[in-house]
C-alpha cells in the first residue's frame, strides 16, 4: 500500500473524496484542493484512468524543510533518481509556492530540475534531457509555508484533458470542473429517472459531452 494525492479544483474536494472511495481507495481524507488516498499502485493507475473529477494523481517521494534553495537542491538531491528516471530519459518539472521564502515557482522548477541532472552527471557523467511537452516522467514540486512536498505525477498530463478537444474556444470550460457541475446538479439521477438536459449555452459542448 503506498499513499497518494489527489488534486482538484478548490470546492470539489468532497465530491473527489467520494470518487476516489468508489474508485476502491483507502484512508481517503479531504485536503485543500484535493484529497490524500491509499492503495496499490493499480488503485492510484485506476484513478488515473477513470476519475473524472481529479486534476492530477501525485506519488509523494519525500518532504523537507526548504527555506532557501539551497535546502531545496539538498532536498531533491536526497532522492536517488536513478530509481525513477533513465539517463537517456527525459522529465519535466511542475512547481508551484505559497507562503513561503521561496516566492518564484519558476525558480524553484529550475533548482529542481539542476538537483535531479547533477545528481546523473556527478555519478557517470550522462543526464537526462528536458522535454515540457511529453516528458518520460513528469516531477510535481510544492513549496508551502517552507515545506516541500517532491512528488511524481503518474498521469503525466492534467487529467482534465480527455484528448477530444481539437481545440479552445474563447472561454473554455475544464472537463473536470463540468464533471462536478452535474455531479452537484445531481444529473446521474437525473437521468436515471428519466429526465432531460438542455444546455441552451453549450459553447464548444463540455457539460453535454462530460
């Protein structure tokens, strides 16, 4: 059994909570912004596949002080990465800050990302390549109050993408969000009951495609 963390936009994260228990995980507890699961690594890939409500499924790999950024590369350096990542591989990384001395996500992705290819180069002189788009392995890093929480991210893309969408209109509506719409308008009863839905602003046809 291993624990995760799911993420979901701020006042979805009891409609998750549900979800995931539905989805066959354990110790499921609401957090801001998503809810903290257990399970096997096929219950965190299942939920990968099926939740329709999660932004991301995260694989927490440590959390450490990290009050500078030197604290920070100590911290990520800590994790053997070869256990993860293949030198020839690539990865990306997604960072993110709240409250603390570190105020620029976009520094704190860039020391996360040098910890994890000195890491490769000091140990055989090889290093894993940077790729934003399609990356062999996507990094979640997470600043709060000081802390920081180093995950990988198991979907590697925002869940929110089901990959029908050719392209955005001009104020699009994220598939997850939709999802929680009609969960909270109760539409599966709804439907089940026989009833109709009308979406007189369909736009480019979320709510009714979700």
């Amino acid at each position: 059994m291993s624990h995760y963390f799911a993420t979901c936009p701020k006042g979805m994260e009891y409609l998750l909570r549900d979800e995931l228990v539905a989805l066959g995980a354990s110790d499921v507890r609401e957090a801001l912004a998503g809810a903290h699961f257990s399970g096997t690594l096929e219950t965190a890939y299942k939920a990968c596949l099926w939740s329709r409500l999660a932004s991301r499924i995260l694989l927490p790999l440590a959390e450490f002080d990290a009050a500078d950024d030197d604290a920070l590369y100590r911290g990520v350096q800590a994790i053997d990465w070869s256990e993860h990542l293949a030198a020839h591989a690539t990865f990306a990384v997604d960072a993110g800050t709240a409250m603390s001395k570190l105020t620029h996500s976009q520094f704190i992705g860039l020391r996360t990302k040098d910890a994890v290819v000195d890491q490769f180069r000091q140990r055989d002189g090889s290093r894993p390549g940077i790729d934003t788009d399609e990356p062999d392995i996507r990094i979640n890093v997470r600043v709060r109050r000081d802390r920081a929480t180093l995950s990988l991210d198991l979907a590697g893309s925002p869940l929110h993408r089901r990959g029908w969408r050719e392209e955005q209109g001009e104020a699009p509506l994220k598939e997850n969000l939709a999802s929680a719409m009609l969960l909270r308008a109760r539409w599966p009863e709804v439907y089940a009951a026989g009833g109709a839905l009308l979406d007189p602003m369909c736009g480019s046809g979320t709510l009714l495609i979700e």
